[in-house]
C-alpha cells in the first residue's frame, strides 16, 4: 500500500501574535512552531495502517518555507519513511485552492491508496485542504474522523456529527481521511527513531514545479477581535448577592 499524510507547521496557540506591517497575517519572527494538533492524529493513523499492514510505503508531505523541515523530521522521528517539503517562502500568502492543487499535482501519478490529512489548521481553521485535494483527485473523501478501520481495501471511519451524533461511513481506495480529535493518541516519538529520522530521504520540490492555478480567494486584512460586553462579580454573603442580582435583572433586562 502506498501512502501520504498531509501535515502542516503551524504557530504554538499560546504564542504572542502581532497583526504584520501588510495587514493581512501575523508577524512570524517571535513566534514557535509546532505541527498542527490535528495533523498529529493524521500521522499516527497513517503510521498505525502502516504497522498494520506491514508492507506499506509512508510519505509525508509539507508545503512551507525551510523552518517545516523541523516537523517533517518529528514525521520521520513517528514512523514516515521520507518526507517531501513543498518550498514556499510565500505560503501563507497562498489560498486553500492553490495549497490543494499544489499537493494534488504532487499525488496525482503516485498511486496513493491512503491520504491522510488534519481535518482543520489551527491557524486558518478553514477545513478545506482535504475535500479539495480528495475533489481534485476524484476520490472519496472520509471527514472529521474519530475511528478509522480498513480491511481488504475498504476503510471504514466513524465521523462526528452535530449534536453529539455519530455516522459509519465506508468507502474503497484510493481514498482521503481528514482526521478529528480524540482518533487516537498520537506517539511521542523516541531518541532512536529521531536518530534514525536524520538518515531518511527528505526531498525539496519548488512550489512553482507544481502550481499554476492562481488563487480563488484573497485576505483583504486581519485583525484581532473586537471586544465586546464586559463582566461583573459579585462578592458578599448568599443573601445580598440573590439581592444584587435581582436588582440587575430588574434593571438591565426584562427577566423581572
């Protein structure tokens, strides 16, 4: 079986950000990096079918500047067997289209079975990766998963609904999987196998050597959110605060 696994670097949530001189991303020089949560559960599943079928072939794929070689190593250090950096200095300049085109261009003569991706960037959010990369392929895409079983040449995943609901969704490879929260407990991975992950072929691919369709959607400016609405606490014995908030509903809402 022949498979790739999606991933991205993203910066740490608990980072600092400032909007950038352009407007429209943030500054990255202060920042850390990390691979996005989502993508974790990506490679540990992608790795587990691996280890599951035993003969199996694993990629893992990044498109950014030179920094996410650091987390196409953690990949390697995981289980992958080679990892490809997609260069683009300018990526985060790119929209969702032009990001799927890249890595469909990439796939599109390889033979992947499996692809597995985040569900969602923890930076965008935009969950839109996947689908478009499955809709550009002309493969199923199985989404939001938080099971994954595959026998035979079928995959079957349980996906996450609304409302606490859950679905059994199946389909035959080749396929795409974007992989929820919760899908499994994503390995940390050991001193040898980093050692090792230095060893491993990592090749570099101009973003140019695959892109040709401009963007779809343009980011006219980003900036942080508004506050809004404000709290108040309250302090005092059980007594006067029941009679606090009387008066305040009586006052600021039509409650009473």
């Amino acid at each position: 079986m022949n498979i790739l696994v999606c991933i991205k670097q993203v910066p740490d949530m608990e980072s600092r950000f400032k909007v950038a001189a352009g407007g429209t991303w943030f500054e990255e020089s202060d920042l850390a990096w990390r691979i996005n949560e989502y993508d974790e559960f990506a490679v540990e599943q992608a790795v587990k079918l691996k280890e599951q079928l035993g003969d199996a072939d694993l990629t893992v794929l990044s498109i950014g500047p030179a920094r996410v070689k650091e987390a196409l190593k953690k990949a390697l250090a995981m289980g992958c067997e080679r990892a490809v950096n997609i260069v683009d200095p300018a990526s985060h300049e790119k929209d969702c289209f032009q990001i799927a085109s890249a890595i469909a261009a990439f796939a599109k003569d390889k033979s992947f079975d499996v692809i597995f991706t985040g569900m969602q960037s923890q930076d965008r959010g935009s969950g839109q990766i996947g689908v478009l990369v499955a809709e550009l392929l002309g493969i199923p895409a199985l989404t939001t998963a938080v099971e994954f079983t595959y026998e035979a040449g079928s995959v079957s995943v349980r996906r996450e609904l609304e409302g606490g609901l859950k679905a059994v969704v199946k389909a035959s490879t080749p396929l795409l999987v974007s992989c929820q929260l919760g899908l499994n407990t994503p390995r940390y991975p050991t001193l040898p196998n980093i050692m090792k992950a230095k060893k491993k072929e990592l090749l570099e691919i101009p973003i140019a050597e695959l892109l040709t369709d401009e963007a779809r959607l343009t980011t006219l400016s980003l900036a942080y959110p508004e506050k809004k609405g404000s709290a108040l606490i309250l302090e005092g014995e059980v007594g006067e605060l029941v009679d606090k908030v009387i008066e305040i509903l009586k006052e600021k809402t039509s409650v009473l």
